[in-house]
C-alpha cells in the first residue's frame, strides 16, 4: 500500500463531514464522567488499542479524574486497508491485568472482531473487569456481538476517517470525522 496511490487531500475534497472538533470534544468529556461514575477508588489499566485510539485515548485520559495505569495493545485487522482481514497481534500488554479493571480504549466499534479480542484476552490474563469505551459505534447487524460501556458518538454505515480512524493509513490526526463519498 502506497498512500500516494490514494491522497487523503482527495478523499476529504469527496467527503462528508460527520462529526466536527466541538462534537467530539462534547462528548469525550460526557464519556470521562460517565467513566469516573462507573469506575471505583481503586483505579483501573486504561488500555489503548493501537494506532487508531491514539488520539481518543490521550483525550479521555486527561478527563478521567480516577486513577489510571497505562499501557497499550497493538492488534490490527486492516495493515492498512479499509477492509479488515484475520486479527494480527502485534504487542500485547506489559502491565498485569490480574484482579484488575480494564479500561480498554479505541477509535470505532464497528464489527467487533477486534475488540472482542482483546477483551478475551483480558479476561484470560484475569482482569476482574472489562469496560469498553468507543469515541464511534458504527450501529448495524454485522460482526460479533459486543457492546461498548461507553459510546461517544454515532456514525453512518460507511467507511469513516479521522481523529484516530486512517484512509490508508492517513488522516488519524484529523480533528473530525468524515465519511467518504458515496
């Protein structure tokens, strides 16, 4: 994958912009509370899913007022595409899980394959407690059948990008999300 093959300037001249800087930022605060509310004295691991809960997670983490530990996963089904394939494992966590609450952290619940993942793992690692936060839920009747604890916002059945989700692995830095034209 060559991303000069696909610009990103030509994606965004064709695109639809979902959700702007001011909505998102609305609702990364309402998720932060809504975690601190969920969450007990005790803390949790707040665990990133690599690359594309980048952005979100340093967002959230700064609004949570519980105590957190960090550490990150690295597991991928897209290695660059827009269509994701069998799950690829490229770093698990380095921080014990065990007895633990779990925060994990990523960009978009879209299928689910990933996160249910990763959740498994968790649980086998023997965390107490999983709690999933998603900035997007990608709502229809494909993938497996997880649910987020805690959704920032809603998008369109179509592919999104933006503020962690890549075009070709482009665009992650973008302060709103868009879909790409139909």
């Amino acid at each position: 994958m060559n991303p000069s093959d696909h610009p990103l300037a030509a994606a965004l001249q064709g695109a639809d912009l979902i959700h702007d800087s001011a909505t998102l930022d609305a609702a990364i605060s309402r998720m932060a509370a809504e975690i601190d509310r969920s969450l007990d004295a005790s803390g949790a691991v707040l665990l990133t899913i690599m690359q594309g809960g980048l952005p979100f997670a340093g967002q959230l983490a700064t609004r949570i007022a519980t105590p957190l530990l960090f550490d990150y996963v690295h597991a991928t089904r897209y290695r660059g595409e827009t269509s994701g394939g069998e799950l690829h494992w490229i770093r698990r966590p380095k921080v014990a899980l065990t007895g633990r609450t779990v925060l994990l952290v990523d960009d978009i619940l879209d299928e689910g394959h990933t996160l249910d993942a990763v959740r498994a793992w968790c649980l086998d690692e023997g965390a107490a407690r999983v709690l999933i936060a998603v900035l997007c839920r990608k709502p229809h009747g494909r993938g497996v059948s997880i649910a987020a604890d805690f959704v920032g916002v809603e998008v369109p059945d179509r592919y999104v990008f933006g503020y962690g989700m890549d075009y070709y692995e482009q665009g992650r830095n973008l302060p709103a999300i868009y879909a790409l034209g139909q």
